[in-house]
C-alpha cells in the first residue's frame, strides 16, 4: 500500500491530464454538407480538402493554428485560417473563413425560403472574420455579389416581410455589384443568443435601413449630408431655384451610382399658400394691365395703394374708412378664382422642372424619372415643392 501511494505521488495523478497533437495533416478529403431542415433540403460538397491543424494541446495558453483549404462543387475556393483556444475556460478563437465565386443559383433552398425568391444567377464572395474572448463574439461578414438576378417568387412562412427587390437596387452598383459589410456581435452566454439568428438579424437590419431611408443611403454615396428626398419650391412657383438644383446634383451622381432605380416624382402644394400666391401673381398681372408701372407695384407706391382701395371699393362694396390696407388687400386678393386645375398644373411644373433639369442637366435617361402629380384638393400635404419617391 504504501509502496502504491509513492508511485502515485511521482506520478502526480491528482494533476489534470495534458493533451497534445503537435499536427493533425488533411490530404485529399471532401466535406459533404446537407440540411434538411428547409422545404426544399440543401446540399453541397466541399471537395479538395487539404491543410493541417497544428498544436492541439490543453496547456495553459496554448493556441491552434488552422489552415485549410478546399473548393466547393470543385470549382469555388474556400479556406478557413486563424488560431483557436479550445482548451482555455472560457474558449477563444480568431478564424477567417473565406468563399470565392460561389454559383448563388444553389443556394436557392435558403432563398427561397428566407427570402422568398429563387435565384436564377450570380456569384457570391465570403469573407467572415470570427474573435471569441471572454464568452464575446465579434464578426466582421464582407460579402460580394456579382451580376445577382432573383427568379420566380417562392412562397414561405419565413420570408422576411421586405421589398426585396427596392432593396437589391438601392445595394447594387454601376458594375452589378453589391458590397456588403456586417459587424455583429453578442454573449454567447446569453440564452438568447444564437449565431445563425444573429447574422440573420444584422442582414435585416442592413436592408431594413436601406428601403425605410433610401435618399439617406443616397446621399451618403456622395458624401453628403441634404435631404435629397424633398426640394422645396417658392410659394406659387414652378422654377427650380439655385438650392434645389444643388441637390438635384448630388441626387444625379448617387442615381448614377445605382443604375436600377427609378425616381418618382411628385409636384407638391401648400394648399393655401401657394393659391394665395397664385392669386397675388393674378392681381399683379391685372394692375400692369391697367398701366400701374411695374416699380409702382414692386415697390408699392402710391398708384398701387389707390388702386387696390378703389377695388376694394368696386368690388367689395362700402367705404374704407377704419378698414387697414392688409384687410382691404386681402378681401381683394380672395376674389380673384384660382382653379384645382391651375393648383395642379403648378405642381405639374414643379414636378416638370425636376425631371427636365436631372435629364438634361445631369443626363439622366428618361425613363429613369417618372412623373407622379398627386391630387390638388389633398389639403394635408402642406409642402411647397417636390417629393422624391424609388421605385426598382
């Protein structure tokens, strides 16, 4: 007995094993990846599978180097690199795994499912960069797509509610390209947590952003701060002034950028304000009419007092007396008749004026602007201007 308990301290049982594969070579292997959880299962082989796994070990500190490589469908090049820490309490790991020309035709059972449209072509580069320390995850996801063209619509339960296509177009560039960065992060000691739903999540989020402020993304494109979504006009005019056009400048290098997108156009009205401008516009015009001289109306001399009293007088009946110039103005100006139609046709040529100064100011192609009026009896809209809107 005593003679086993002294071979038991030399040998120091009560210490924890250590554990150590100083490589582990992988030669000519394939991995073959199916997931049958979608309505229509997913599978593909990663084949030509070589690398090596060096310094397995349950030492204090000791850290994993990991490099391999392989080719999915025998074509598009994948590999996975970094170090790990599998034995440390709590784990870590800094790997990057990388996908290059991908065929996105076969990832249609997760597009159709989760997105609810079939892909009918386009590449996808991968690259996702992974850290894990203290139970903290951070993930960098860039990902490329190349010449990307959905198919047919594909009923799903699970299809993000999102207009897909609006978003595709506000993503892709002149080149037919979509350059996509995601951080995401999370405590894997958190029972909510779950990497796939958390990649999910930041992509939806990405694209959420994208369609709910769309003249945002735009604008950012070209560096600039504006509202690119609304211009707005003087009251009673359809003349683009000079801060408008220095949006509509900005607008026509952002669309440039994004050849998909078709701006729609609304000419917008302050119901009151611009008839009353209109109406003014009117008066004037009858005064010159009259031979009031024009610096008599612009500067409001004496000429153009008396005559807008003697209206007042003809027209509304009584005298002046007690009656201040701005109450006998306005009870003039209320009855000169401006019709909806005149309203609409001024937001007509509010909407006009855009369209022509992005066309032949910024070459826009025609049929990249379309014109929307919106109905002048529409007293809420409160807006003198023009109101862009997207369309794909």
């Amino acid at each position: 007995g005593d003679e086993a308990e002294e071979i038991a301290d030399e040998l120091e049982f009560d210490q924890p094993w250590e554990i150590t594969v100083p490589e582990i070579l992988i030669s000519s292997s394939a991995i073959d990846f199916k997931d049958e959880s979608l309505p229509l299962p997913f599978r593909t082989i990663i084949g030509d599978v070589n690398g090596e796994i060096l310094n397995v070990s349950s030492a204090p500190g000791a850290r994993t180097e990991v490099d391999i490589k392989g080719e999915v469908d025998g074509y598009a090049p994948v590999s996975l690199s970094g170090s790990a820490e599998p034995f440390t309490a709590p784990p870590a790991l800094d790997l990057l795994l990388t996908f290059n020309g991908v065929d996105l035709v076969l990832l249609t059972p997760y597009s159709g499912n989760y997105a609810g449209y079939a892909i009918e072509r386009g590449l996808l580069n991968l690259k996702l960069e992974y850290s894990l320390a203290e139970n903290r995850l951070q993930g960098n996801n860039e990902v490329v797509v190349e010449q990307l063209k959905l198919g047919d619509k594909v009923d799903s339960d699970q299809a993000v509610d999102l207009p897909l296509e609006l978003a595709l177009a506000l993503l892709t560039d002149a080149n037919g390209v979509i350059d996509l960065k995601v951080p995401v992060e999370g405590d894997v000691n958190d029972p909510e947590f779950a990497i796939g739903s958390v990649i999910a999540g930041a992509f939806v989020n990405l694209i959420t952003k994208a369609v709910t402020a769309p003249f945002a993304l735009l604008a950012n494109l070209v560096g600039s701060e504006d509202d690119l979504q609304r211009l707005a006009f003087s009251t009673g005019s359809g003349e683009l002034n000079d801060a408008g056009k220095a949006k509509l400048d900005e607008l026509g290098q952002a669309l440039t950028q994004r050849p998909k997108l078709i701006l729609v156009v609304r000419g917008r009205l302050n119901i009151a304000a611009d008839r009353e401008k209109l109406q003014e516009q009117v008066l004037e015009a009858e005064l010159l009419a009259e031979g009031i001289p024009a610096q008599a109306v612009e500067k409001r001399e004496e000429q153009y007092l008396k005559a807008i009293e003697r209206r007042y007088s003809e027209q509304i009946g009584g005298g002046t007396d007690g009656v201040t110039f701005r109450e006998q103005y306005k009870a003039v100006l209320a009855t000169i008749s401006v019709s909806n139609k005149q309203m609409q046709e001024l937001a007509q040529a509010r909407a006009v004026a855009v369209k022509d100064y992005l066309v032949n100011e910024q070459g826009l192609p025609a049929d990249r602007a379309v014109l929307e009026i919106p109905d002048s009896k529409d007293e809420a809209e409160g807006f003198s201007g023009v109101e862009l809107d997207l369309a794909d």
